[in-house]
C-alpha cells in the first residue's frame, strides 16, 4: 500500500502560503527550543526576547495550517465534516491562547530587570481570573488536541500515511514531558508537516 503525499486544496495564493507555514511554522517552534536551551536563565534579555519572537512566528502560522488540513480531510457526510471543523476549530482557540501566552511573556521580558521582577509580574498577570486556565492550563492544550485530532482524521481517511499523527502525538508528549525537549518536539512536528513533493492545486 503506496502512502499518499500531504496536499493541500484551494485557490492558488492561500495553498502556497499554507505550504510554506507547514515548512516555517514547527522550523520556528524548533527554534525557540533551541534559542531556550542557550539561555539557562531564561530571560530576560535578548535571547529570551528572540526566543518567543520565532514561538510567536511559528505558532500564528498555524492559523494557516488548520484550515489547510481540515480542508485535506476531504469529510464524507455532516458527521465527518463537524469533526473536521470541531477539530479545527479547537487548534485555532489552542493557537489564540498559545499566542496570548508569548505575547506576555514578551511584554514581561521587556518590562523585567531580572528573574525574581519576571516571576513577579507573571503572578501578577496570573493572578486575573480567567487568564491562568485560559493562557497557561487549558487554552493551550487545545491546540495539541486539535493538532492530533485532525492528523488522526487524515490518517484514518487515507490521506496522509499514519506515521504522520504518530510523530505529532510523539512530538507532544516529549514537549509536555520537559521543554527542555522542544527542539526535539519541533523537529517531530516539523517532519510529520512536511508537505513531502505537494502538488498545489488551482481552485
């Protein structure tokens, strides 16, 4: 059984800046992995400044990816399409909250002399109802869940080889177990995003 390349559908434009954020977007994340590991402080200061800049690159990109592969799921019939979009639309909500995230640590960074002001002002910010579960806890979480859930779909219809959600699930699971591990993580995702000889599309 031959495994089908990652394509992508849709107009030209949007299908070769999907192409590119599938490349750019896990590359940036395997970045800020990297860029964190060289900065045992972890900020502030110009690497933990560069560091959440190529995060927040990489995960906007993603509000490109999730359409894109909800749109390669190709769903048969309202359940199969609610999925897709459910899925879609729960890795969106992931991305908004991981964006928020790096947007304040962002701001803390450039606002804090040293560690000890940093841990101060992120428990201040925390300290708002809402924005720990909504920033920090839940919100992010669902961009894994949404990540999963629709490689899983892909790979179920045949439409991508099943080791790709097979290294997104890996790729989690080694983030969540240390971020020390991010790096590894990016390149995981960035190998099972690869859009490997993809053919674009016209509409």
């Amino acid at each position: 059984m031959t495994t089908r390349p990652l394509e992508l559908r849709g107009t030209r434009r949007p299908a070769g800046l999907s192409r590119a954020a599938f490349v750019s977007a896990p590359l940036c994340i395997l970045a800020y992995g990297a860029i964190r590991l060289g900065d045992p402080g972890h900020g502030p200061g110009p690497a933990w400044t560069v560091g959440h800049i190529a995060l927040l690159a990489g995960v906007l990109q993603f509000a490109l990816v999730f359409p894109a592969l909800r749109r390669m799921t190709r769903p048969a019939g309202a359940a199969g399409r609610a999925s897709a979009g459910a899925a879609a639309l729960l890795g969106l909500a992931g991305t908004l909250a991981v964006a928020a995230q790096a947007v304040i640590d962002l701001i803390v960074g450039l606002n804090a002399a040293d560690r000890p002001e940093m841990n101060r002002l992120f428990d201040e910010v925390q300290s708002h109802p809402g924005v720990l579960p909504a920033v920090y806890t839940v919100g992010p979480m669902l961009f894994y869940v949404g990540l999963v859930w629709l490689m899983v779909q892909l790979a179920v219809r045949r439409r991508v080889g099943a080791w790709r959600p097979a290294l997104v699930v890996l790729g989690t699971v080694t983030m969540a177990v240390s971020l020390d591990l991010m790096p590894l993580g990016g390149l995981m995702f960035a190998a099972a995003l690869f859009p490997r000889d993809l053919p674009l599309s016209g509409p």
